[in-house]
C-alpha cells in the first residue's frame, strides 16, 4: 500500500481531514503535501490539516472544517458552545459558519483567531465535562445546554433542551444539574427559567418556538403529539400542538420532512382524515414564529370558530 493509500484510509474515517504530521508518518514529504494542495488534489483546511481528495467534494464539508480547526490548536482544543451542540445533534440555535473552540487558560474575552471563521475561548472546563464525539474532543452535552443557556435567547435555549431530552442525549432529571453549572454566572436566572419551559416532546425547534409563542400570547396547547382516534381506535393522526376541548391541532411545517412529494400528499390525507372527523387543522412555519402575535390570534380564532360550532 503506498503512502496515499495510506492517507485516504485514515482521512476517511476522519471526514476527509488528515493533518501534517498523519501525512508524514504515512510517508509523504512536506513538498509532496504541498504540490498535492497546489494542484487542486488536496486543500488546506486550517493550519495543517488538509482534505484529501478535495476535488471530490463540492467545498469542505462542515464536519470536516470543525475536525480541522481543532486539530490545528492541538490536543488541548475543545469543540465548546454551538460548535459542540452541532457535534451531539442538539438542534435549536441559529446556522451559523463560525466555529467556537476553547483553550485552557484563565477566563478572558473570546477572540477571533487567525483564521476568520474561529473564535477562540478559554473555558474552565474539567475533564469530566469533556467527551469525543466522532473522534473530536468536546463538552458533553449537559455542560454545552448550561453554557449555550447562559448565551442564547430564550427561544434557542429552550429548544435545545427539548432538542436535548427528545433525542435522549440528556434526560429530564439530567438537567436538574444546570442550575449548579450556571451558579453565579452571567445569565444564570435567566438559564433557570429556561428549564421550566422544557417539553422533550417537541420534535424540532419549530415546534417550540411555536409552543411559546402560544404560551405567551396565552393559549397554550394542553397536548403535544396529540394522537387522535376514531371511534374503533383507528389513529387518524398525531398533532404536534393539540387543544383537547375545542377540538383543534396546529402542526409545525418545517423545510425537511415535510418538502418531499410523498411527505406533502401523507399530510394531505392526514389532515383531510382529521378534518372529517371535526377537528380543525392549523400549519405554521417558521416565518410564522417570527411575528409574536400571529400564532396566538390564528389559534384563538379557532377556538372562538369552534365554540360556536
């Protein structure tokens, strides 16, 4: 096997990266590095990390820039704050191209580092909190919920922590240790609160942001994932928002799931199956939630709509 088959086994199980010192030991010289990245084979990804085969891919996947700008701050770098909630698949926080890493070190500012997509904090973190996810070093979802809690507006905090305990990455006990992780920090009482908003039925940040927009605007749904049967038992279909008494269910719409051909002609038919047997459907996206009194007008108009009924 020669050095580059070497090399691509190892990129390949390190989403395409591979650093200096891996090309080395696999036999390859710096020069060779080099004329591999000038002809367009190779790419450097971050300061000695490179992905292989670059002309295969249509630019550098996210996954693969994140492993490269740890790598390239040495084994102490950890993926921290929404970097390392986009490692465990907690949903909630906005897209973002930034990647938020931490070095030990007293606390001070954050700073951007030489590469503009990188900004560097140095946390205190034990090495309890820490884990490796796909191979990368980050904290462990617990101590990122606390963090980003300490951060994030209210909307993206609480769906984290639904994101959280839907996807079982933490259970509902779990997150009674937040308040000792927040305790005298900035943000803290707000970090609190947050907890007592969370719902792990929600399926994606959509559906929470339009819960709250219901709590707040007061008509909160008295059901999630409301499933609704005939009378033989029959399951007509399941709600992501549900109000039992009038009779009326709001479903999240979000891009995804719900784009493809076969997804849109299934909710069709669920809804007409809903409709028929007297309950009324509402669909909100997420533009919806950006506007704090559309969601709450729409719903009490239908339970206005269905008492007269």
């Amino acid at each position: 096997m020669d050095a580059l088959d070497v090399v691509r086994r190892i990129s390949a199980a390190r989403n395409g990266i591979v650093t200096i010192e891996q090309a080395r030991a696999a036999g390859l010289s710096t020069y060779e590095v080099q004329r591999l990245c000038r002809s367009g084979r190779w790419r450097a990804v971050a300061r000695g990390s490179y992905l292989v085969d670059a002309d295969l891919y249509d630019g550098v996947p996210r996954r693969a820039r994140i492993r490269a700008a740890v790598a390239s701050f040495g084994p102490a770098a950890t993926a921290v704050l929404s970097t390392a909630a986009e490692l465990h698949g907690l949903a909630g926080m906005p897209a973002t191209e930034l990647i938020h890493l931490s070095m030990p070190g007293p606390a001070v500012r954050p700073v951007r580092s030489a590469h503009p997509q990188v900004v560097v904090h140095q946390l205190v973190i034990p090495p309890e909190h820490l884990v490796r996810v796909d191979g990368i070093t980050a904290t462990e979802p617990l101590r990122t919920l606390a963090d980003l809690c300490l951060r994030a507006d209210r909307y993206s905090a609480v769906s984290l922590l639904d994101s959280a305990v839907n996807r079982r990455l933490v259970a509902r006990d779990d997150l009674l240790a937040i308040p000792r992780l927040v305790r005298g920090r900035r943000g803290a009482i707000a970090a609190r609160g947050y907890l007592g908003e969370t719902d792990g039925r929600a399926q994606s940040p959509l559906e929470t942001r339009a819960r709250l927009r219901c709590v707040d605007g007061r008509v909160a749904p008295d059901a999630l994932q409301l499933e609704v049967r005939d009378d033989d038992g029959y399951l007509l279909g399941i709600g992501d928002l549900g109000w039992r008494g009038p009779r009326i269910i709001a479903e999240a719409d979000g891009r995804g799931p719900h784009d493809v051909p076969e997804a849109a002609f299934a909710d069709r038919r669920r809804q007409n199956r809903l409709v028929n047997a007297g309950w009324t459907v509402l669909r909100f996206t997420w533009q919806d939630t950006l506007r704090p009194d559309y969601i709450p007008w729409t719903v009490r108009q239908a339970i206005t709509a269905a008492r007269r009924r």
